[in-house]
C-alpha cells in the first residue's frame, strides 16, 4: 500500500533531496503511528529522516507544493465531473514540550502551547480522496492571546487568522481537467464576505455554511438572510444521513429534511465600508435545510448554506446538501493525522521542523483514508487490488490463527476487516464498517508483523 515514486519525480532540485523524500515517505508509512527510530530499520535510517527534516531546503511550502502536483495529476486522470475541496481548521497541541522553539498559543489557557493547521483536500462527490491540495501551519504569537473579537474585527483581512481561507482559494488555483468542477467546501467559520468577493475575483466557486443573518438587497423585500429563507417556499423533502460532527459530539445519523433554495444578493457590512475595493453587494444562492422530526434530546439540524454555484432546482438543491455531508471527510483528515499518526506525539527542538513532519505525515494520512473508501466501494474486487500476494496470505494467516490459506485471495472488504481486527474492531454485525482510525491501528500492527518475519 502506498506508492510514493512520484515524490522522488517532484523537483526539490536535487536529486539525492528527492529520493531522500521518497525513502522517508516509504519509511513513515511503514508504521504511521511511530517515532521515527521506532518505524525504521536502523539508526541510518532514522539519521536519514532527522537530515531530510533539517535541511533548509526542505520547506512545509515545498513539500506542499510537491503534493499538490501529484494531487492534480490524481484527477486529471481519473476526470471527475466535480472535485471538493473540504477545508477546516485544528490546533495540535504541543504543550509538554518545554524545550521547543517557535511554538505558539493554542485553545484558551495562555499556557497551552502548538501549532495552528489549515488543510484542503481534493475529494469527489463520494468522496474518494484524491490528496492534499493545501496546507498552512502556524503559530500565534504570545501578544495575540487574549486580545478582544472586537479589536481583531477593526483588522484589514489580511492581518486577520481568517485570511487562510483566501490564501487558500489562491493556491488552489484553477489548475483542473476541463469539465471538471472544483468547489471549495467550508463550514461557518468560512462565512467572510472577503472571501466570497475573492472567489468571484479568482473564477473559484465555493459552498459555505452560513453564520451571519447578513442584510440582503431591498429588490428580495426582506431586509435579513434569515427573513429571505423564512418566506421561501419548501421545494420537498429528502432523508439524508447526517456525519459524525467531533465539535458538537453529534453521533451520524438519517434525518429527515425539507430543502428551501432562493437567489438573492447579500450587501456588505458596514464594518467593511472603508474597504473600496469590495462591492457592495455579490449574488448568491441560498440553500436551507431543516431536520422536520429530530430524535428526543437531538438538536435539530438547520443547515443554511451559500454558494455561488448555480442552484435553479431542487435537484440541485439536494445536491448542495449532498456535497456539504462531505465537509466532515476534512475532520476525519484531521482525526486521523493525531489519533492514527499521533502527530502530537512527535518531538522536535523547534515548531518549524515539527511543521515539516506533520506535512509529511498528512500525506499518509490521507492514504489510509483512501484505503477505506476502496474497501467500501469496491469491496467485491480481489484484495490483491491493495495487498501483494504474500501480504494477503500473512494477513490471512495472523488474523484467522491458521497456517492455511485459501487458492482465491479474499474480497478488498473481507482484507479491510482483517485488518481492522488486527486494530481492535470485534467485526460484530451490529459494528458496521470499520472506521478509519481502527483500520489505521490494524495496518500499524501488520507491517509490525511483516517487518519482524524476517527475523523470525
């Protein structure tokens, strides 16, 4: 699983820097959730990793930069009529180690320390993972903490935290197949009329949840956002099953939902005015979704969402919803690089190397998150689809306790299982599919497996 050649193709200028690149990727992948000395095979190769991360020509940029080449290369073949591109917002704390520099504040306390991470993945509308197409990681300066919302709102946008989700847009580019769809996907915290102006600027198209009940153009005649949807018609109703949402501890599950869509403009606010070059008002269409029957105890689900993709019928309004459910694909992007990759295990003497394997580690992340979109989309086809013939026969081996195996190599699904019993999963018909991160734990435990047969 996970084949890293195209890292050693990327250019870092230097030859041996490049496959250097590709060695620690294989090596990392190896055993994800590891230190560094612990997943490779020897001391050269834990001083290899240590050099690489070192070098000062090795930059979170370029190692970005490297990433998302390989991502648009990913979809310019397979050609999807629309990719989304999920992006979000998590803080890695660092806060016991005293000795690292460069790190910053995170979360409330002023004593607890990290890293900032804002990251955008390329999906499709079922969401399979295509890879990482942006990264930022920061650190907020000791100053900053405690300062009000109110003297942060007075900041031009670029001196703003905020402004990640334009630099974003803008390193995405439009670099895509022709035909293809790109949108950028962002929950409320993505709700920035700066934002929407950029992307209008950039020919970008994004869909936001909304946060602000913002004026709206008298020509609608309703003066707020809240007033326009409350007087739009309902369109019909779908059910939908609603993703885990790690913020709010909301468990997945179906809802019903009735779907409203209108057109309206909304109008800048009037902390903006200085700013001439906004305009005044964008159009933009508005999708409401409102949970009719929510279970006891349940907060109703009310998703308000912007776009700027052209939504003129309730099939298209469904589909808005459909592509806002993949949103979470970006929180278990997340999840997974500190739960399965234990990055915030990781020690480094400053933030900036740490920053550099973390980038490393986000790649490998999203390897196993496509592990799990094959096993459940394809989980009739021969496990020999991700598994040599000789890993599948000592996965069958391990995980069934016999020295036996079958002549026909087992499903992708039947593997995927194995694997994820390797990692805890009790594979019960009341357990479903495995999730991500016990699939992440199972393969750490198999390659343990495969690395020590040698020797055995």
């Amino acid at each position: 699983m996970g084949n890293y050649e195209g890292y050693r193709i990327a250019a870092f200028g230097d030859e041996r820097l490049s496959k250097r690149m590709q060695m620690v990727f294989e090596q990392l992948a190896s055993d994800p959730s590891a230190s560094i000395s612990a997943a490779c095979k020897n001391f050269g190769q834990a001083k290899a990793i240590y050099r690489f991360i070192e070098n000062d020509k090795v930059t979170v940029r370029e190692i970005t930069r490297i990433t998302r080449e390989l991502t648009l290369k990913n979809i310019n073949a397979a050609k999807p009529p629309v990719v989304l591109i999920p992006q979000d917002t998590s803080e890695l704390n660092y806060t016991n180690l005293k000795a690292t520099e460069g790190l910053g504040n995170i979360g409330r306390k002023k004593a607890s320390m990290g890293i900032v991470i804002h990251s955008a993945v390329a999906i499709s509308e079922m969401g399979e993972v295509y890879g990482l197409l942006d990264q930022k990681l920061w650190t907020r300066p000791p100053e900053e903490h405690g300062k009000s919302d109110d003297t942060r709102k007075k900041l031009p946008i670029e001196e703003k935290e905020s402004y990640k989700w334009l630099e974003t847009l803008e390193n995405v580019g439009a670099s895509f197949p022709e035909g293809t769809m790109a949108v950028h996907v962002c929950d409320r915290e993505g709700d920035i009329f700066e934002f929407f102006c950029k992307a209008e600027k950039e020919n970008a198209l994004y869909l936001c949840r909304n946060a602000h009940n913002r004026n709206v153009a008298e020509e609608t005649g309703a003066k707020k956002l809240d007033d326009f949807v409350a007087a739009l018609h309902e369109a019909g109703r779908i059910n939908v099953r609603i993703p885990r949402d790690s913020h709010t501890k909301r468990v997945a599950r179906d809802a019903d939902i009735e779907i409203k869509f209108g057109k309206c403009k909304i109008v800048k606010s009037s902390n903006l005015a200085s700013s001439k070059d906004l305009p005044g008002a964008i159009e933009v269409y508005v999708v409401s979704a409102t949970e009719t029957d929510p279970p006891q105890g349940q907060e109703r689900l009310l998703w308000q969402l912007i776009t700027n993709v052209p939504t003129e019928s309730f099939e298209d309004a469904v589909a808005r919803i459909a592509w806002y459910t993949q949103r979470w694909k970006i929180e278990t992007f997340h999840r997974t690089l500190k739960s399965g990759c234990k990055v915030e295990e990781l020690q480094f003497d400053s933030a900036d190397k740490l920053m550099k394997l973390i980038t490393i580690y986000s790649v490998l992340a999203l390897e196993i998150m496509l592990f799990s979109y094959i096993a459940r989309t394809r989980p009739d086809e021969s496990c020999e689809t991700i598994l040599k013939e000789d890993e599948w026969k000592i996965l069958y081996r391990v995980a069934n306790r016999t020295r036996r195996v079958p002549e026909k190599p087992p499903t992708i699904y039947e593997a995927v299982v194995m694997i994820a019993r390797l990692g805890g999963f009790l594979a019960r018909k009341s357990d479903g599919f495995p999730g991500v991160e016990v699939i992440w734990r199972g393969l750490t435990s198999f390659y343990t497996i495969l690395e020590a047969l040698p020797f055995l």
